[in-house]
C-alpha cells in the first residue's frame, strides 16, 4: 500500500500580510556580504545599507502598499493596489543562494524604474500572488470566498448573455444541418 501523503507536493507559502512589517533578517547578511565585496569600502558602503535595514518598514493595508525608510532623508512611498501596472521579481545568485528576491513594483507614471522595491522576504512568490491578486481587484489574495460586488454582477450577466448566444447559434447550426 503506497502513502498518498508521503507523494504530494509541500502546500506552498501563504503570504500574512499582518505579520510583515520588517524585511527578514537575511536581508541585513545580504547587505554584508555585498559590502564585504568592496574590500577596504566596506564602511561606507554598509553603513548607509544598515540604516534602510534598521528603518525599512512595510505596511499592507485594504487599499494598498506603505513603504517607509531612511534616517536623515526619510523617505515615504505609498501605492493603491489599483494603480500597480507590473511587478517584478528579481533573484540575483547570491539572492537565490540565502533564499532573497526584490520585488519591483511599477505604476503608469512613465518612469523608467520601478515605484517601490520591496527587499528582505522570504515568501516572494506568496508576496507576488498576494499583489497580483489585490492588483486585480480581489479583496482577499489567499483566495477565500469573497462577496459579489457590482463588477462581478456586470461580468456574471455578460457571461450568461454570451452563454445564450451561443446556445441559439448552436440551434441555428443543428437545424441548418438538419435541413440540408
């Protein structure tokens, strides 16, 4: 008798949205290991990585994404779900070795680079999902049921509107036969 159990795939990640506030701890190695590359700079280039680790905050509320950052220029970027038009993610080797990726996320505004990176997460792929499904309008990105709003009403009345379409032509096109 062969386990069913022992053959199935691991569930993949679920992505809380409550519980990530700060990148992971991985992120700061990160940072320390790009820095170590640069030999005797390593000052000055961990000092600056350090201090967007230690005040990089992430918040996912109902209507978007707050990213804040920064000691002596703080700096704010919050987007509506609604306004993202693309999202990127990114691994480079080292990334992928300590299990990292960035996610570039991108607006409409004609800028060449993205709107906000978001660094230091460990469930990337949950991350993206979650963002792509409350950039397409879903209010829940694990996939619970949700209510009906007027926009599914719409799309739900053009579906059963092209369903009778198609039903009448298929009559149309079994009499024809019928007749011929």
């Amino acid at each position: 008798m062969v386990d069913s159990t022992a053959t199935s795939a691991p569930p993949s990640p679920t992505f809380r949205p409550e519980e990530t506030t700060r990148p992971n701890r991985v992120l700061l190695t990160y940072y320390g290991i790009c820095s170590a590359l640069l030999g005797p700079f390593f000052p000055l280039a961990f000092i600056p990585l350090y201090c967007k680790y230690a005040t990089l905050r992430y918040e996912f509320d109902d209507e978007g994404i707050s990213v804040r950052w920064g000691v002596l220029f703080r700096r704010e970027v919050y987007l509506t779900y609604r306004r993202i038009q693309d999202i990127h993610l990114t691994r480079n080797i080292l990334q992928r070795w300590i299990g990292l990726a960035s996610i570039s996320v991108q607006t409409a505004s004609g800028n060449s680079t993205p709107e906000t990176t978001i660094e230091g997460v460990l469930e990337a792929e949950a991350l993206r999902d979650f963002l792509y499904a409350r950039m397409r309008g879903s209010r829940d990105g694990d996939g619970e049921a949700n209510e009906a709003s007027s926009g599914n009403q719409a799309n739900d009345d053009a579906l059963a509107l092209l369903t009778d379409i198609r039903d009448a032509l298929a009559q149309l096109v079994d009499r024809s036969s019928k007749d011929a």
